[in-house]
C-alpha cells in the first residue's frame, strides 16, 4: 500500500547549500522509488531562527490542507515545527548534536521525542538515549563506487602527483576540527609526505563521487557525530578512511583492513594519515562489500515498517498537540 509522507527538514540540499542534508534526499528519493508519495518542506534555518516559527505555520497549513499518512521530521529542533501538524501521526530522526552536543538541543530533542509516535536513531549512541528504530542513514551504491583517480584528477582541474587527504565538510563548522586535519596534514609534510589538504564543501552530492576517487585517503576528526554518511560513501568508493572514535565510526571500520581508527590529537590523526597513504603497492583496499548492509534500499525498507507500526497504534485525536498534555 502507497503512502502520504510529508518530510519536515532544515537540512536538503538548495542552490545556496547544494551538499546540505544529502542523506535525507536519498532517503525521499527511496521512498519515492518504493511507489510512496512524499513531499518535502524544507525550513531555511540557516536564512535566520525565525524560520522555525514560520515553519510551525507551513506545516500546519499543509497538513491541514492534504491529508498525509505520515509526518517525517528529520532534527530535533525542526521537530518543534511538527508539534502543530494536523492529524498524521509524528516520526522524528534524531542525527546527532541535536543529542549528544550541548544541553538545549537534547532538551528540545527530548521534548520532541515525548510528543512524538515514534523515534528513529542513526547510531547507537543516541538509541541508547531514545528507544526506538535504529535505522542509520544509507548509502546510494549505484552512484558511490570506486572512480578512475587519474580521470577524477583530470576532471577536477587537480594537480595529477601528490598525495591528497579529503576532508568533506566545510571547515567553518568548529564542531568538524578542521584545525586538526589540516595541522596532521602539515605534519606529513614536515615527515616528506608530499601530501595535502582536499576540502570540499558547497558540493553537489552527485560530483561527491570525483573527489572520493581523486583523493587518497578520508580524514575525520569531529567532536561529535552520528553515523556520518561521507564515511560510507568514503568506503563504497573504496577511498580508505582515518577517523578519530566518534560517533558509530567504529563500527563502520571493524574488519576493513586498511583503515584506521586514532586519538583525536594532532600526532595520533598524522601517523594514521601516514600509515595508509605508505600502503602503495599492498593489496588493493576494499570498503565497499562492508557498506552493502547500508545500501538504501534496505534504509528505505526499515523507514516502511516504521510508518506502518505507527499507523497500526489505536487511533489518535484530530490534532498533534495531544503528545504535549
């Protein structure tokens, strides 16, 4: 049976942002693909705070205006905008620092998720704070795959010697710790590593996969994260990756040879970055066969059993605001 999905989000990509909130495209596109009917109300937090207000009235008027099976919310904070829906029962995805960075985001969150049908989590860490799916955000294989670096290079206008270290987010987001990538980086070159910094940010999603083949190795550092997508693209595009222990990181390295997990110390990132960018000549690495499981078909498969054991639940009064009492 087709569904009515309305997807609430301040993360998708748009002309200003083009690489913002790819994953939650994937995931409208897989619906899409399963035969679902889904909208997509993109609230434009990043324009001003204000916006979230203004979001609470659009998706009243929405859902006021058509009758929707399912409202989707991916965010804490854009959950506040769903608490004045019209009649659809609530799922919210919590992502990350909207759980595990500060206190006022998780106290939204934790509001929200009182008000909310059902949760959903992205990694285990913050599953343990909200019961509910686990359902971490997939990968599109057809489009992630390993590239010719040479061609990527060519493409990418990129010098076609030298050793390249990708790091995709921009380094304006302090939460990332561009400074500690990019002085690793500066350490390898003081070791003779002829080695340098690839940021990419502000990127469509669809050419994600050029720079993944014209790079060398990934390199994450982030305080904070959920189940960060660009390692599994990383991965799927047999492009290796360095990370500190964050988020389900772990987990999404165990058993791939030739990836490594450090300390988040300058020192520690460095002779990680060393270690796989001096694996010239070894076995071809493999990423790809360990980021089958997260293929988005089964994401979008995971996401159906959870709209459906909401719309099983007894039925609800007309509006939304019965989660606050």
């Amino acid at each position: 049976m087709s569904l009515s999905v309305l997807v609430v989000t301040a993360m998708y990509p748009h002309a200003a942002q083009p690489g913002s909130g790819a994953f939650v495209k994937h995931q409208v596109e897989q619906l899409r693909a399963l035969a679902h009917q889904v909208d997509v109300l993109h609230i434009e937090g990043y324009r001003s705070k204000w916006n979230y207000l203004k979001g609470a009235f659009e998706v009243f008027h929405t859902t006021w205006r058509k009758r929707y099976d399912v409202v989707h919310v991916h965010y804490g904070l854009t959950g506040l905008c769903a608490l004045v829906r019209w009649r659809a029962p609530l799922v919210v995805t919590f992502h990350g620092s909207d759980v595990l960075q500060g206190w006022i985001q998780p106290l939204i969150s934790r509001f929200v998720a009182r008000a909310a049908d059902a949760t959903i989590a992205v990694s285990p860490a913050i599953a343990a704070r909200y019961p509910g799916a686990l359902i971490p955000c997939g990968v599109d294989l057809e489009r992630f795959k390993r590239g010719d670096r040479d061609h990527a290079r060519r493409s990418l206008g990129l010098p076609p010697n030298g050793k390249y270290v990708l790091f995709p987010f921009n380094p304006e987001r302090r939460v990332k710790r561009y400074d500690l990538a990019a002085a690793a980086v500066a350490g390898l070159r003081q070791r003779g590593v002829d080695a340098s910094i690839l940021s990419v940010w502000e990127v469509p999603n669809e050419r994600m996969p050029l720079y993944y083949a014209a790079a060398d190795v990934m390199v994450l550092c982030s305080d904070s994260e959920g189940s960060p997508t660009s390692v599994k693209e990383a991965l799927a595009c047999d492009l290796p990756v360095v990370s500190t222990d964050v988020g389900d990181v772990q987990s999404l390295l165990e058993g791939i040879e030739g990836t490594e997990l450090c300390e988040q110390t300058v020192d520690s990132i460095a002779q990680a970055l060393e270690r796989v960018l001096g694996r010239d000549g070894q076995p071809s690495f493999d990423g790809r066969a360990a980021m089958r499981r997260y293929d988005l078909n089964h994401t979008g498969r995971a996401l159906e059993d959870v709209y459906r054991a909401v719309l099983q639940q007894p039925s609800r009064p007309a509006t939304a605001l019965r989660g606050l009492r």
